[in-house]
C-alpha cells in the first residue's frame, strides 16, 4: 500500500514538473519531447527546477520573498543529496532523478547561486562587461545542458563543450528578450554591461553611479545586435563542434534551435526588443513553424 501511494505520488510530482514546463516555458518543452523516452523523466525534472528558480523573483510581490524562496532551493538541494524527504512535488521529482543518476550537486548549487546572486544585485549594479553576462548564462543555461547529459549516460567533452556554448547563447539571448519586461520592473537594463552601452553612447553617470539612457532606441538596437553577435558566435562554435559530438547527444543539443529562431527573430525586427513581433508565437515565430523547425533539424541530427 505505502509503495504504491509513494508510486502514485511520484508520478504527480513528475507529471506536474511536465506541466510547469509547457506553461512557462514552452519552445524547451518542445524541444524535451524530443529526447529518447529514458531522458525525458530527468530532462523535464530539471527543467522545472530551473523554472522554478527562474520565476523567483518574478511572481514574488516583495524581492524579498523571492530571494527567499531561492535560497530555500539551495537548501533544499543540499537535503535532496542528503536524502532527506522534501513536499514539494518539483524537489520530490528532482530527488527521484538525482538518486537514479549520477548528477553532479556541483551544477545544480551553482544554478541556483547564479539565481541568488543576480536577486541580490541593486538596479544600478550594472555588469561592467559582457564576459559576466555569459557566466551567468553558462551557470543557469549551460548547466542545465551537462546534467541532461549526465542524466543520459553521455560523457564526452566535445558534447560539454557544445552544451555550454549553446547554453550562452540561449542565456544571452534570452535576457536580450526579456529586457522590456525589466524595464517595467524598474531594472533599467541592467542586464546591457557598461562597456556595451559606453560603445553605442547609453551610459549616464549620476554621481558615482552609472545608469543605462532609453532616449534612443536606434543605439539601444545597437547595443542589442552587440550582444546578439556573441550569442551568434557561441551558436558557431557549437556547431563547429558537431563532428565530434556522440550522435545519443544530439537531442540534447536541439536547444539550440530555440536559440536560433530568437536569434532570427530579433534579425526580422532589426534588433528591436520593443518590437511586439517578438512576443507572438513561439519565440516571435508561429507554433507550427517552430515545431517544424525543431522536427527537421532532429530528423537530420542536426542543432
């Protein structure tokens, strides 16, 4: 009887860390349907995770509850390995995962640590270069990538290495999308480092602080296209790897197409995060098209 309530209640939480995944964050949902079956399970599980923290900040009516709510996953990731029993039914998930797999706590502490970090900065801690941005992409996108990989059996450098370009290059890519909804949060930009507003003439100095100009939206479109172009450059790399990847890391790897159709997508508007095409669809394109998209390039083992 208790095996099989802890069966059933095993299969909510996982079938709940499926549903988080396609309402809040859905061209990844897409993309996880993909992977052969025995994949799914942990892809989604760790997916929901970083839903979860990826949402902290915003559905919290205080950024201190949100702050809060990210380091109760810190210590909850630090009880999962410790095989202590957590209710809720994303850690529940998670901690059935971790025990089947051999994923390293070091990539799941240090997603969650770039998440504290990044609530803990002020409106006016403006990263001073773009090289930070991509850490916090490596810390909370590419992350995702090498546990999904561990969780497949799949050890190969050449996939590592892969994963983590493409995972900048969706975590660039993502914050450039996200910089309008930032804006009405009162954080002026702050994801565009000094030194890429200094180059298109957006960086105000008030008293000791630098903040990022709105009053010309041509430079900002340029400051975009700055940054888009290292997203660009890191989506090369990972494919210039493609001939040494393992052909079972390949799924995986299709993340990269949401990045590339964002990537496109942001070409069409000339690099307009205001523009309203971008919030249409999926990733500023239609659903249907998306998912054919994301069909052929499996189809041909392509990312």
């Amino acid at each position: 009887m208790n095996g099989t309530f802890a069966s059933s209640s095993l299969r909510a939480a996982f079938s709940h860390c499926v549903q988080q995944v396609r309402s809040y964050d859905y061209h990844h949902y897409l993309c996880l349907l993909e992977l052969p079956p025995s994949m799914r399970k942990a892809a989604f599980a760790l997916r929901a995770f970083n839903v979860e923290t990826s949402r902290a900040m915003d559905v919290a009516t205080d950024p201190r509850i949100g702050l809060m709510r990210l380091v109760w996953w810190q210590e909850a990731i630090d009880k999962i390995y410790a095989s202590k029993k957590i209710e809720h039914p994303i850690a529940q998930a998670l901690s059935s995962v971790i025990s089947e797999n051999k994923i390293s706590k070091l990539w799941l502490k240090r997603s969650v640590e770039a998440r504290i970090n990044d609530a803990r900065r002020e409106d006016t801690d403006i990263p001073t270069a773009i090289d930070e941005l991509e850490k916090y992409a490596e810390d909370t996108a590419s992350t995702l990538l090498y546990m999904t990989l561990q969780a497949g059996g799949i050890r190969s450098t050449a996939a590592d290495h892969a994963a983590s370009h493409i995972g900048k290059a969706s975590g660039l890519l993502l914050l450039l999308k996200s910089l309008p909804y930032h804006a009405t949060r009162n954080r002026h930009f702050s994801y565009i480092p000094v030194k890429v507003a200094e180059n298109h003439g957006l960086l105000a100095k008030e008293g000791v602080r630098f903040e990022i100009r709105l009053d010309s939206r041509e430079s900002l479109c340029d400051a975009v296209f700055e940054m888009a172009s290292v997203a660009n450059a890191h989506l090369q790399k990972a494919r210039d790897l493609a001939g040494t990847v393992p052909r079972e890391a390949l799924p995986v790897l299709l993340q990269a197409v949401p990045a590339q159709v964002l990537l496109d997508s942001l070409r069409k508007v000339q690099f307009d995060v205001f523009d309203s095409r971008l919030q249409r669809g999926v990733l500023g394109v239609s659903p249907l098209w998306f998912q054919m998209r994301l069909k052929w390039s499996s189809w041909r083992g392509k990312y």
